[in-house]
C-alpha cells in the first residue's frame, strides 16, 4: 500500500518503521523534506521510503496518516481538502488545547468524502513501538466508517503489533478520545507511567 505520513516525530517515525518492515511504500509529507533527521529518518527505512511536501505525500497516498501537532490540523486539512477527497485518513493527532482532542469536524466540513478513521491517539508512541505486555497484544480502539477501508485499518494496526478493537462509526470518536483520557488519568495522574495500555478481556 501507498502510505503518506504526514509529520515524521515520534508517532509519524514510529509507525512508519512499523508499516515500512510490512513492506508499504511510504512518503513523509513534512515542511522541510531536506532536513537532517528527516533525511536520516528515509534512508533507515530503505528504498520503500521517501520525503516530500505535504501536498505532494498526499497526492501519492491511498491512506494518509496525520501525525502532527493538533492545533496545526484545521489548516493542513483545508489546504489539501481536494486532494484528500476519498482516501483513507487516518486522525492520529490529539489537538490538546483546543475545543475537541480530533479533528473530525474539520475532515467533515473541509473534505467529507474522506474516509476518516480515529486511531493511533490513545497511547503514547512507545506502546506503538513496543506493544507487546508479557507476551500478550495491547488492544487499539478506534472509530470509523464500516466500509471495507475497515479491513484495512485493521492490516495496518495489526502491522505494528497491536490488536485492533473497532468501536463503531465516526460517531464514537469521543468514546476513543476518552480512552486517551483514561490512558492520561492512570499514566499521569495515578503516576503509572506511559508504558501503559489496555485489553478487553471476554468470554
Ligand atoms: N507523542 C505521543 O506519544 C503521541 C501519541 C499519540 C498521538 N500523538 C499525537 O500525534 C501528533 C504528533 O505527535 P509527535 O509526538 O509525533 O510529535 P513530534 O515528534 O513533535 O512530531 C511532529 C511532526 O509534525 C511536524 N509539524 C510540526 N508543526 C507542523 C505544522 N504546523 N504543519 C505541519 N507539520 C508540522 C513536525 O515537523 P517539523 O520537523 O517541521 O517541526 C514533526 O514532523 C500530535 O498531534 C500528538 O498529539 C502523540
């Protein structure tokens, strides 16, 4: 699959490792292509890999991560609102000051033919490096819509290691941003650490 990353820090890095080992061809879409990190970030990864503007990573793109700061998200999503149209986006960003942790509304009004998906915003980014507790998968909630892009939402996070829980539609993307919130009161509040992440248990 093609993958745009958009931002190439912890999260974009990260899970860019991740997909680049399942094979993806990826290309970061960043401000500055020719920065040092970025440039030494691409030739890690190998051929699969490379670095662009943000419009021109879209463009190429059949799924378009978002890893960059959330207050930065209404305008990049504006800008490229065409572009997106009909491609899987994936909201990794967690706008912290603002009125809603997602960008959901912006996808919505700017580009509403873009398949959005929640996912990647409940953990900190070394759970996505290393997801694995005593040898058992942490579970990734996310929301989005039901459609066969679901099925490839679940390839791509099971890709990084994680076992992936859907929760429903684009109407549940509270309740995702609430496991962050959870994730936050245990990790930071109850001083548990970020090497943290949850299971549903069943049966
Ligand atoms: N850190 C975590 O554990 C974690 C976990 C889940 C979700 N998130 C969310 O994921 C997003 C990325 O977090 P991160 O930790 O990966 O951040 P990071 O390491 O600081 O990386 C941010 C990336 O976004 C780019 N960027 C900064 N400002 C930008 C702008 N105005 N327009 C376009 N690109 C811009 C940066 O590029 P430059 O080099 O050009 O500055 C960099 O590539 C955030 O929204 C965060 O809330 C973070």
């Amino acid at each position: 699959m093609k993958i745009a990353i958009l931002g190439s820090g912890n999260v974009g890095g990260t899970l860019a490792k991740k997909w680049a080992k399942a094979g993806h061809t990826l290309s970061f879409g960043v401000r500055n292509p020719q920065k040092p990190e970025v440039q030494q970030l691409v030739r890690t990864l190998g051929s699969g890999a490379s670095a662009s503007s943000i419009a021109t990573a879209i463009d190429s793109g059949e799924v378009v991560l978002f890893a960059i700061p959330g207050g930065a998200m209404e305008q990049t999503i504006a800008s490229n609102a065409k572009a997106l149209d009909g491609k899987i986006v994936i909201d990794a960003a967690n706008n912290m000051g603002g009125a809603s942790l997602n960008s959901f509304s912006a996808f919505a009004s700017h580009t509403p033919a873009a398949r959005a998906y929640r996912a990647f915003n409940i953990y900190g980014w070394e759970n996505f490096e290393n997801p694995a507790f005593d040898g058992m998968s942490a579970d990734l909630f996310y929301c989005g819509p039901d459609g066969e892009s679901r099925s490839t939402m679940d390839k791509l996070i099971s890709e990084v290691g994680l076992n992936p829980v859907y929760v429903g539609g684009p109407q549940q993307v509270e309740l995702v941003d609430n496991v962050l919130k959870l994730w936050f009161a245990l990790g930071s509040g109850q001083h548990m650490g970020r090497h943290l992440a949850f299971k549903v248990l069943k049966r």
